[in-house]
C-alpha cells in the first residue's frame, strides 16, 4: 500500500512540474511571438519621409505642437485622449497635473513617438514627426520614464548608452554628480565601472530610487534639447525631488 500511495504521489508531482514547464513555455512562446510583431513592424514612414529636423543649436529647444490630437488604445471603447491642441514653445517648462488615468503618460509616449494618434498631428517645429525618421527625431529628445529600464552593465555604459572610445567619462561623472548619484557611485567597489545586477560576475542591486537617478543621468548625459520626465522621481524622497529638479535648467 505504501509503495502504491509512492507511486501516485511521485507521478503526481511529475505531472504538476511537467504542466507548469508547459505553461512557462506557452507564455515564453507568446512573448517571443511579440518581439518578433516587433522585430517585423514596419515603420509606417514609407516614402513619405522626405523631411529631416535639424539639428537644434546647444541649448535651444523645438517647439512643439499637438493640433486635434485623439488617441484610443486597442479594445477600448472610449478614447484616453480626445481632440487635444496644446503647444510647448521653445525653452518653456511645462508640469501635466492630472488624476490617474487622465491621460498624462499616454500623451508623454504619443511625444516620445512610441504610440501614433488615430487622428490629428503632432509637429515638430511645424513638421510632422510622422515625416521625421526616427533615428533623427530620438535625438531631439531625451526621455525618463516612471519604471527606468537599466541593463545588466556597468554604471557608466547605462548612463552613456555606449562604450569605448564614444563614452565621455567626464560627462559621465558630472551627470551623475546632478542627479545626485555620484557619491554613491565612489563607494562601490569599482566605481563607474561596477556592473549592476548579476550578469555572469559580482554585481550589484540598486534600489528604485537608485535605478531612478541613473535614468535620469542618462538623460543629462545625452544634453537633448528637448527633455520628457514621466514621474521620474515617484521613488525618491521630497528633498531629492526638489534637488534633481532644480539641475534641469
């Protein structure tokens, strides 16, 4: 009796464990489906992209436009942003206030170029970003998004977003030193050149505040004449806030 309860048990579990690797690849099937939609998306530019930005002068911004702008994500049945005509002029700040849900991250990923309107347009210095390949267009922005996205890399590769002879570690240094990381940084056990997270070698974990202050840097160190903060600062304390904000001048 007791090998028989054995048996039953054992096959049991195998067959618990046999379903769950199952489901684990199933999702990572579903997963590699989505990279590849992506991998294989076409730009949507086609021969309509005949327009390039020009580069902006150090420290002048583009003016940019939202002109009957509506947007409505897939499967909804109401749209999250609905017929908007706003306008950020060259050198302004601009702070969205609104409840959640209201529509502010939707429209900072419609400015960053990841999402297209159903209707309306969005210029640039009165050219459509549309007709603006992307490449060309990215440069003109800098963006830092509620949940930054590090690599397992080191510091200094994450924060200049390249290696080698391409990387200022100059800049590197006094990005981090405005965002308020760059003690921190030292105190580690290689400095700029720590790796974060296990990658193969010694790594370390950073907190969500950390994570934070380095997207941030990245930010700095890319000197966009445009700069697009989504909450970049939702894990950080007040003082800090204040801090990181009042570098962005």
């Amino acid at each position: 009796f007791t090998f028989s309860v054995g048996i039953v048990a054992g096959f049991t579990t195998w067959l618990t464990e046999m379903i769950k690797n199952f489901s684990y690849l199933r999702l990572a099937s579903v997963q590699m489906g989505y990279m590849r939609y992506y991998l294989e998306m076409d730009d949507g530019y086609g021969e309509e992209v005949s327009q390039s930005v020009q580069s902006q002068p150090s420290g002048q911004a583009p003016t940019i436009e939202f002109q009957d702008v509506t947007f409505t994500y897939p499967e909804s049945d109401r749209p999250t942003i609905e017929h908007l005509d706003l306008t950020i002029h060259a050198g302004e700040k601009v702070a969205l206030v609104g409840l959640n849900g209201a529509g502010k991250s939707t429209l900072v990923k419609l400015l960053a170029g990841l999402y297209r309107p159903d209707s309306g347009e969005i210029l640039l210095d009165g050219r459509p970003i549309s007709s603006i390949p992307h490449e060309e267009y990215f440069a003109q922005i800098g963006t830092v998004f509620q949940e930054p996205f590090l690599l397992a890399s080191t510091i200094e590769e994450n924060v200049a977003c390249c290696n080698g002879e391409q990387m200022d570690h100059r800049r590197v240094q006094q990005s981090l030193e405005r965002a308020g990381l760059w003690e921190r940084v030292q105190a580690m056990p290689k400095g700029l050149r720590t790796v974060l997270y296990q990658s193969g070698e010694s790594g370390v974990e950073i907190s969500g505040g950390e994570a934070q202050k380095i997207a941030i840097a990245r930010a700095l160190y890319k000197d966009a004449p445009f700069v697009i903060l989504d909450e970049p600062t939702s894990a950080l304390d007040p003082i800090s806030e204040y801090e990181i904000y009042s570098r962005f001048v």
